[in-house]
C-alpha cells in the first residue's frame, strides 16, 4: 500500500520535475522566437500602417478641392483638409510643402514659408515618386510618408506621419506580447522617444542593458530578454525599436503550468493517499480496534467490543477476543473473590480483614476486635477427622454470622480463628452481645450424625487502645486467644503488656546465639556436699545470662525460649564446653569434684548427646561416673520413648543420672524403677521449709528411704537452715545442696569457697554430733 | 508615330513664325540629350527672343481618344485656344498653373468659350477625370520658338545683333523635374552657334494601360 503510493509520488515527481526541466530550460529558446516574431509583426504594422497611410494620402492628394485650394494658397483651408486628414487617418504629422520644400501649410505649428524640416526625405520622394522612412523630429520619432501632390501646374509635398509613441509601442506590445522601446541613438548617445513601459520601470539597470544592444543580437538581463530592431540609420542617428520579452510574463505562463502540474500532482497524491486511507481503513481500522481492544483487556480496563463492519476472520477474532473478556472478567472476579474470602466458610480472609482494618487504623475508628476459636479443636480433629472439623468450623462460622450484625465484618482468618469487628462503643453492650454470640454457637449440633456441643472462647482487643497495626492485631490477638482458651469463662480481653512479654522472649530468642559468642552467657556452680563426712564432693553448673540490656534473664525462660527457637542443642553445646573446660582448669588447681549438668527435654531427644558428651569430656575417660546428669521428671516422662533410649546411651556412658525436681510430677515409682536413673534430687519446695512443716518431713524422710530401697541416691537441694541440714543428715540423704552451703558461684570462686568450707566442715559433722546428742 | 499626330500643328506654326526670318544669318543649333540615358532628347522647346513679337492668334487643344492633342501647345501671347471635346465621354478639363489656371468643368463637344492666355508662362492641362490626360500649353511673347527633332537637334537663325550682351535662350520639356516653368540658358557667340546641352529629365512613363484613374480606383476598391 505503501509503495503504490511512494510510486505514484516518485512517479508524479519525476514528471513534473521533467516537465520543468525542460520548459525553463527552453526559456531563452522560446523568448528569442517570441522576439523575433515580434520583429517580424513589429514591421508588418509599420509597413501595414504606410500602406495605409498612403490610401490615406492618395485619396487626399487626388482630391480636386485640395489641389486647387492649394493652387490658390488658400491656406486655411488647405490647413483645414489636413487637419481633417489627419484625425481621420490617425496621422498625428501633417505637412504641406511645395515643390521647393518650402511649407506651404502645417499643423505641427511651424511658420509657413520655411522649409519642411524633411529635406532628406523630400530630396528622395522628388527623385522617386514618394518616400516613407522613420525619421526623428524634435526628440521624437515618426513614420513619415512623403507624397507628390500633382495636379496640372501643381507641384506639392504632402508629408504625413505617425508618430512612434507610447500608444504605439502599446499597440504593438499589445500585439507581439512584449514590450516596445523606440529609442535613438546619436554618437554613443541613447534617448528613449516613446516606450510601452511605464516611465518608472525604465530604469537605470535596463537602460545599461539597451546600451549593450548590438545589433540584432539577442541580450538578456535579469527581467527581459531585449531584441533590438534597427528602423533607421542614418548619419543623424539610428532608431531603433527594442522588444522586451518579459522573462516573468513569459515564465508566468511556464509557472501557471507549473502550478497546474503541481496541482495535477497534489490531485494525484490526495487520491493516492484517500486511497490508502480508505483501504488502511477497511483493513487495518478493525485490526487496530481489535489492538486496541485486546490491550485494553490487557490492561484490565472495562471496554465495550469494538463494533465492526467486517466479517471473516476479523469477525471470529473479535468474537474470540470478546469470549475471552468475559471468561477474563469471570476469572478475575473468581480469583478477587476468592482472594479476600475463605475458601471453607465462604466468609472474608485475613486479608479482607486486615484490609478492613487498615480502614479502622486510618480512621481512627472505634470498637472491638473479637477473635473466636473453637476449644479444643485440635482434639476434635484428631478424634472425629478433619472433614468433621471443617464442618464444625462451617457450623460456627455460620451462627456466629448469624448472630452478628450485618453491618459487622466477620471473618475466617485462621484455621480455627474467626474474628469479628464490631462496632460498639461500650464494654456492656459487647458484653451481652458476645453472650448471644457464645449462646447461639454452642447450642449442641449434629454435624454427620455426630451430636456434639462445640465451645467457644473468646479474645477482645478494644481497638484503636489496644492495636494500631495488622501486625500488633494479630499478634495481641493470637496471645489473648491462648489466654482465652485457659480462661475461666473462656474469654479474655488484651492485657496491656503481654506482649511486650512477647516481644521480649522474641529479642531474647533473636539475641540467644550471640550471647554464646558475646560472653554474655557464663557457667556458675552451686557446691554440693556430701552429708556425711560434710565433704565437698560435686557441684552443679547453672547456666547464666547477663543481658547487656535487659539484665539479668531467669535461666528457665531462656532455656524455655531456646528449646522453643530450636537453639537448645546450640546451647546445651556451650554449656558441656564451658564446664569441660572450667572443671580442666579446677583439676588444675587440685579441686578433684564433680559435675552436675542439668538437661533440658529437649536433649533427651537429641540421639547425638551421647556423642556430644563422650567428646567433649575425653579428658574424663575413666572417671565418667564424677559427671551427673539432672533430667526433669516432666521431661523424662514427655517422650519416654527416645528418652529412655537416650538414657541408656548416656548411662552406657558411665556417667549417672538423676531425677532432677522430684515430687513436683506425676511419675509412678513403677515407671520410676524403669528408668536407668541413679539419683533422685528431691524439690527444694519440700526442702525450703522442713524445719517447720511435718507434713514435708514425712515425704522427705519417706522419699529417702523408699530411694535408698531402690538403690537409688538421694539430694536434697534448697537446704538455708542448718534445722534442715541436721534433719537430712538425721535421714541418711546422700549429698546437700543450698544456700545454707553456699551459693552458685563463678568458676574461679570455687577454690576460694572450697578452702573456707573445709573449716566449716568440721563444724557441720560437730553439729551432727551435737543434733544427734540433742535427738 | 504618336509625335507626328502629336505636333502636326505645331509644325504649321513654327514654319509660319519663322519665314520672314529667314534673311537673318545668326545660325543657332542645340542638340538635347537625355541625362539620364545619353540619348537624342526629342521634344525640347526652345524659345528665343529674335526682336518680333509675335502676333496673337487661335488655337486649339482638342481632347481626342483621353488625351490631348497636341500633347503640347506653343502659343503667341493672348493667342485664343478652344478645347474641343472629340472623345464621347466628357472631360473635365482644369490648370492650376500660375500664367492661366483654368477649369471647365465637365463638357461634351465644344466648351462655350475658349480661352484666352494673357500671360507666358507654363500651363499644364489636366482632366479632372482622366488623371492620365496631361497637355501643355507654352505661352511665349518670343517669336522665335522650335522644338528638337528626333534627333534632339534643334535649329533655328537669330539675328546677328542677337548676341549682344548675350543670348538668353529659354528651354522647357515637359519631362523636366521642375517642368512648370522653363530654364534659362545664355548662348554665347559668335554664331553659328552650336551647343550640346543634357538635360536632366524624368524617365519617359510607361505606355498606359489604357485604365484612367478613376476606373482604376473602382476598380481598387
């Protein structure tokens, strides 16, 4: 399409560029036969003009009554004749002479009795008849014709003459198409006698030009192209008669058809170019519709189908264009809907939610967050199976939706979390509309035959006081709601505080691994003693942290928070380390004692802690039975499985175990005698206050022997008094540990402490004698 | 031919003027060329005053086949003329020329008086309607008047004491540039005199074509 029109373009270019080439190229080709037509009329007219001038003047000088008027010399009439002659015959010279020359009559005014001014001309008309020449006269030019007037006895002169004037150089302008100059020349000198130019266009520029005339050689200057044609020469000068082809008047024909060209190319062009446009139209229009139709699909904008006119193919593409809008449209619709609803309950998602409350956030807005779970769901999914969870999730979902108001975004926002935002200003109206929220849900229901009675508890954060961000929100939410779950009325409201309880355990989780690395986490050692010989016999490592922001952290939140983070076999590592290397260093110094090491749940699960152990304590080869590790009841009887197994290994060690918190749990002593265990560590709570409570004396006393009878060795730890001291002893319990002996203490303090203790330890056998004697 | 015709009257006249002459013994023999083409110039007028003076007479200019006849008239002084038509058109018959202009308008047969010429001079003749028509009277007050032969030989005898203080002669041709009046020439002597005189006259025109110049100018329309 393109190149038909190029090709009609170049096409069009080309001819006209041709066309033009040749017509200026013919400009001066042209002009000089312009000219010399011109010439060749220029001197038709004057030898036409003295033909005519001599019918004029023979008709004149036949006539009878001019003859014999100039016989008579009557010159006012003959005066009258030539005058009425001369309007006649346009002849603007009229003269009357006799045979001598001398005027006889006039009208040029000149005094009669004198001789014509055309004595030349006379001579030549006496010598032949009659005679015609352009002569000038008095700064002008005429065409003058010399007849005989001849009657019997009469002998006379008529002189008759145009003049070469501006009308003439007109009239023959007029005729060859060009401009006439008469111009004389005398000596080297030109004057112009009459010009069919206007007096201003004769300027100096063109006047030069008429002086390089030469001869009949064609000149050009920048306007004209100037042909000179010679009417007379003579010894009194030349006449000539200059013929100016107007190069612009000449062009202006070449340049109307230059523009009639260009207009037939233009012409050619517009067509060519509707031509496209209307092809382009037919075609391309609908294909750019589609275009832009499919981009704008593209884009996601709302548009109409373009309505075409065509049918075909572009037809079944618009139409498959148009389907797939529509399935686009389901689709986004589909996926925008299921991206902000749940996909069990059909109610808004988190993200809906939290959408809405970014709304809340910004608005400053006023309410309750109520986040709901289902109790014990968890077991009720394990129990009855997921789809019967779901189903009783759905139950849920759909009373407490029913119950809520419909201008109250209610949502599923979790596995087993729906959260409702009210709108409610005050704490009682919430109140009594949870009740009837808790009312209606736990009504009992049949989910798949299954009659079941589902409990609910509750979590409420007054907002904007209690969160101002999604993350607070969910976070707050998530720590109220285990609160709820435990809660006496299944309820709880957010309690200022808990979570930056929260928010600490996550820093001290965060900064856990560098304290190992920082020295920000050290061993201290508690002395135990055995009861005895009051001997110092071992010790038992407590781990320490000394934040260097939070202070001081109670070991068993940050061994909790380790075993929660996964870092406790990290931190368990740092511990067998240190203690390796601190009790290298006691030996050193002559402090043969040994260790107790508590383990957390957590490493009775790690099968590698055996290993770990045997590694890091290789110095200990042979004397593995100074090492004693303290498990917790609890722990111990968690995941009795790899427990028990990690046990074994450690005992297979060589190293002893022990009970660590005895009483504080629920373990049988049938379950206790299965254990590899050696020791029991009875719970300082029993020990704390033995002076004054008989009731712990007797389980004290009765733990020890029931120990002892398994074979089992006894501690007692919590000992502050020396009441407490003496009973032990008095009991047979194996090793004490407490404040009452001393208190945990750094590793290097330990020698220091040992020495000191030696000289109380006489002291203590001395009041077992002296307890004993007061017994 | 045409000269015979032409001048058969002439001939009378001249023979009658110059008898009584005879005793005188001054011999005068002009011979008249044409300038132009060096040939004999016939039909040269000569006039010399010889101490007669001529007596006046009539005479006649007949208008015969549209022309005149004679083609040229020599008369005495106050001689008579009459201007007989003999052609069957009329003739308008017309001089401007100074010594007797003259006009009689248009006539058939014999004008109703004939004309006197008081005054010497040149009278040229033409019809107003017959431009071709052209006739010349020569008025002379000199009695001795002849006229060159064929041969452009004219001659004629003068007295003796003619010579005194010169001889004034008087010649015309009608083909003379300026024919409207004759030139003087002074012969000088002693005689006999013979002189060779050229003349710068017009070429001799073209026999007509018979059209006049009215017809011809019908016909040119």
């Amino acid at each position: 399409m393109l190149a038909m029109l190029s090709s009609v373009v170049i096409t069009s270019i080309s001819i006209a560029g041709v066309m033009m080439f040749y017509l200026f190229e013919e400009e001066e080709t042209r002009a000089a036969k312009q000219l010399s037509i011109a010439e060749g009329i220029a001197m038709e007219v004057i030898d036409r003009r003295t033909e005519l001038l001599i019918s004029n003047l023979r008709i004149v000088a036949d006539d009878f009554g001019f003859k014999s008027a100039i016989a008579t010399r009557d010159t006012p009439t003959i005066t009258s004749v030539l005058a009425n002659h001369s309007a006649r015959a346009g002849t603007g010279l009229a003269m009357l002479a006799d045979n001598s020359g001398t005027l006889i009559a006039n009208l040029q005014g000149l005094e009669n009795g004198t001789p014509l001014p055309f004595a030349n001309l006379l001579a030549s008309a006496q010598e032949s008849g009659s005679a015609a020449e352009i002569v000038s006269w008095q700064n002008r030019a005429y065409q003058i014709l010399i007849v005989p007037i001849q009657g019997p006895g009469l002998r006379a002169w008529l002189a008759a003459g145009f003049p070469l004037n501006n009308a003439f150089a007109e009239f023959i302008g007029d005729l060859t198409g060009t401009q006439v100059v008469f111009e004389r020349r005398q000596g080297g000198e030109a004057m112009i006698l009459a010009s069919s130019l206007p007096q201003r266009a004769l300027d100096q520029e063109l006047l030069s030009q008429f002086n390089k005339l030469n001869g009949a050689e064609l000149v050009d200057s920048n306007r004209y192209f100037i042909q000179s044609l010679n009417l007379k020469s003579g010894s009194d000068g030349s006449i000539h008669a200059l013929l100016l082809s107007d190069r612009a008047k000449a062009l202006e024909t070449y340049y109307q058809l230059a523009l009639e060209m260009l207009l037939l190319v233009l012409t050619a062009l517009f067509i060519a170019g509707v031509l496209v446009v209307l092809t382009a139209r037919a075609l391309g229009r609908p294909v750019l519709q589609l275009a832009n139709f499919a981009a704008a699909i593209g884009e996601g904008r709302s548009v109409q189908p373009p309505d075409l006119r065509t049918g075909g193919e572009l037809r079944t593409l618009s139409k498959a264009l148009n389907d797939m809008l529509l399935r686009i449209r389901e689709r986004e619709h589909r996926i925008r809907h299921d991206a902000i609803h749940d996909d069990l309950s059909g109610l808004p998602n988190r993200k809906a939610i939290e959408s809405e409350l970014r709304d809340w956030f910004s608005e400053h807005r006023k309410g309750y967050l109520v986040g709901i779970s289902l109790t014990d769901f968890k077991a009720l999914n394990e129990t009855l199976g997921y789809s019967f969870g779901d189903q009783a999730l759905l139950a849920i979902g759909l009373r407490l939706r029913g119950q809520l108001p419909i201008n109250c975004i209610f949502g599923r926002t979790g596995g087993n979390e729906f959260i409702a935002l009210l709108p409610v200003e005050d704490e009682s109206s919430l109140r009594s509309l949870l009740a009837r929220l808790r009312s209606h849900a736990e009504l009992p229901a049949v989910i798949s035959d299954t009659p079941i009675n589902l409990k609910l508890h509750m979590a409420i954060l007054e907002l904007p006081a209690d969160a101002s961000t999604s993350d607070e929100v969910r976070r707050r939410l998530s720590l109220t709601l285990g609160r709820a779950a435990h809660a006496e009325n299944h309820m709880a409201f957010y309690r200022p505080g808990g979570d930056e309880d929260h928010l600490k355990e996550l820093r001290l989780i965060r900064d856990l691994p560098n304290a190992l690395n920082d020295g920000h986490m050290y061993m201290n050692y508690q002395p135990k003693v055995r009861f005895g010989s009051a001997t110092f016999t071992q010790v038992e490592a407590l781990i320490r942290w000394r934040h260097p922001e939070l202070g001081f952290i109670n070991p068993e939140e940050f061994i909790r928070l380790a075993e929660r983070s996964g870092q406790i076999q990290e931190l368990t590592g740092f511990i067998l380390r240190r203690i390796a290397r601190d009790t290298a260093d006691w030996h050193k110094n002559g402090l043969d004692i040994g260790v107790a090491i508590n383990l957390s749940a957590l490493d009775l699960t790690n099968r590698n802690l055996a290993d770990e152990i045997h590694t890091v304590f290789k110095g200990w080869h042979g004397r593995m039975n100074k090492l004693t590790f303290e498990i917790t009841e609890s722990a111990v009887m968690a995941d009795a499985g790899v427990a028990t197994q990690v046990l074994e290994q450690l005992r297979s060690l060589g190293v002893r175990l022990s009970v660590d918190d005895f009483g504080t749990g629920y373990s049988s002593l049938a379950q206790l005698r299965q254990l590899p265990v050696h020791e029991l560590k009875i719970d300082k709570s029993f020990v704390l206050n033995l002076g004054s409570q008989p009731q712990d004396q007797l389980i004290v006393k009765s733990t020890i022997d029931m120990a002892h009878g398994l074979g089992l060795s006894v501690v007692a730890e919590g000992i502050e008094n020396v009441e407490s001291w003496q009973l032990l002893q008095g009991w047979g319990c194996d090793l004490a540990q407490g404040f009452f002996l001393g208190r945990p203490m750094v590793s290097t303090d330990l020698t220091a402490w040992a020495q000191t203790f030696e000289t109380r330890a006489a002291e203590l056998t001395v009041e077992q004698a002296s307890a004993n004697s007061s017994t | 031919m045409l000269s015979n015709g032409h001048f058969g009257l002439l001939a009378a006249f001249i023979l009658a003027l110059g008898t009584p002459l005879q005793s005188f013994a001054g011999s005068v023999s002009l011979e008249f060329y044409d300038q132009s083409t060096g040939k004999p110039l016939p039909g040269v007028v000569v006039t010399a005053d010889n101490g007669m003076t001529p007596s006046p007479a009539t005479a006649e200019m007949a208008q015969q086949q549209r022309a005149f006849a004679p083609h040229v008239l020599i008369i005495p002084q106050d001689t008579t003329v009459s201007f007989p038509n003999r052609d069957n058109t009329q003739h308008h018959v017309y001089s401007f020329s100074k010594p007797k202009p003259l006009n009689i308008e248009l006539y058939a047969g014999q004008p109703e008086a004939p004309i006197r010429f008081d005054k010497t001079g040149i009278v040229e003749l033409g019809c107003n309607i017959h431009d071709n028509m052209q006739g010349f009277i020569v008025v002379t007050d000199k009695s001795q008047a002849s006229r060159s032969g064929d041969d452009g030989i004219s001659q004629f005898e003068l007295p003796d004491d003619s010579l005194e203080g010169g001889l004034n002669v008087e010649i015309w041709h009608p083909r003379l540039r300026n024919n409207t009046t004759s030139q003087f020439i002074t012969l000088t002597g002693p005689f006999p005199i013979t002189q060779t005189l050229t003349l710068d006259v017009m070429p001799e025109k073209a026999p007509r074509s018979g059209l006049e110049g009215l017809q011809k100018r019908f016909r040119d329309l």
